[in-house]
C-alpha cells in the first residue's frame, strides 16, 4: 500500500473510533503517553552504567511498579469519571434546556434519570441528536480531564510513595541481613568492614 492509503485507512480508523468520541480518545492518548513515558524510565535505568546491578535489581521492579500504578490509575479513574458522565448525560439526568424540553414534549420526562433511559435509542433521537451530541462530548472531554488530574496529581503520587517507602524498608532490611552474615577480614573491625560492604552494596547512597 502507498503513503496516501495507509494514512487515509488512518484517518478513517480514528475517526471511526474517535470522531464522536473525544472523550475517548482522551482516555486512549493519555495511557499510551504513560505507557511511552514508563518504557523510557525502565530503559533509562536499565542502560545506565552508571547504576549498578545490585542497584538496578531493585530500581527496575520499582520503576515497572510506578509504571503498573500510573497507567492503571490514570484509565480506572480517568475512565470511570467519562463513563459516571456520559452516564448522566445519556439518562437526562445532566442535560440542557433544549434537550430537556425535547424530552419533555415527546412524553419522556417521566424517564429521565432512570437507569435504563438512554436518550440515543428513542427512536426519534435524529430529531435531537445535533443538540445533544456536541454536548455530550463536551462533557466527556471535562470529565475525561478532571480524572486524569485527580489521577496523576493525588491517587497516584500516594500509591506510588506508599510502595516506594516499603519496598526502600525491604531493601534496607534485606542489605542489614546481609552484611550481618559478613566476617570481617583479618586486620579489620567488623564495623570497618560492614561499612565498606555497606558502600560497596549501595554505591553511597540508595536510590528510590
């Protein structure tokens, strides 16, 4: 296939996917911008020379946990309060004037706010649909925003810090075990000896 087709089959895909759905593609863009961002923390790490192996053993993991908690987070929270939205709006519970009056005149307005009422099902939907449509995805895209900020600026950070902090209490643990099984060589106190194995098994300092 030329340039030219493969990009119109593009066009065509995303506007099929997306082109009433802006909402959506929020959510879609936004986890595939974590997903890129997490693939080029790990590689950082991973490529580092500079980290060391002990050092990168514990600094991967962590990284494709922060990963895990930022893309899962971001589409649950992001998702659910498009959907919650999308929700209201479909039932006639958050509405406008014109639409409100649409369903009232047409016998409706008994239904709305019920659970099972969808305003893009009445058969006489068309009647309606350039009013509702515009506001619909305008209440996606809203509500699509203001999940991704209470996900990457509150819910994340906290469950990112809270794994952060026991997973740095493992380490430290598990690094005291291990340089309480050391012997100091002879010509050396056993405290020297834990320190230079201390610097030796963290490279100065722990990274989180």
């Amino acid at each position: 296939m030329s340039l030219g087709s493969l990009f119109s089959n593009f066009k065509s895909t995303m506007y099929k996917n997306y082109g009433e759905h802006p909402g959506k593609m929020l959510v879609h863009t936004g986890v595939l911008g974590w997903i890129l961002s997490s693939l080029a923390q790990v590689s950082a790490v991973f490529f580092n020379d500079k980290i060391s192996a002990k050092e990168k053993s514990f600094l991967i993991p962590q990284e494709i946990a922060d990963a895990g908690f930022n893309i899962v987070s971001f589409y649950l929270i992001t998702s659910s309060f498009k959907q919650i939205a999308s929700k209201l709006v479909s039932t006639g519970k958050l509405t406008t004037k014109p639409i409100k009056s649409f369903l009232t005149k047409n016998g409706y307005n008994k239904n709305i706010g019920k659970v099972d009422f969808n305003i893009e099902k009445l058969s006489d939907f068309k009647d309606i649909k350039s009013e509702y449509r515009p506001f619909k995805n305008g209440v996606d895209v809203i509500a699509s925003i203001i999940g991704s900020i209470i996900s990457c600026n509150i819910v994340t950070p906290l469950l990112r810090n809270n794994y952060a902090s026991k997973q740095q209490k493992k380490a430290l643990a598990k690094m005291n075990y291990q340089q309480k099984q050391l012997q100091a060589p002879r010509g050396i106190s056993i405290n020297d000896y834990q320190k230079m194995s201390a610097m030796k098994y963290s490279n100065g300092s722990l990274k989180v």
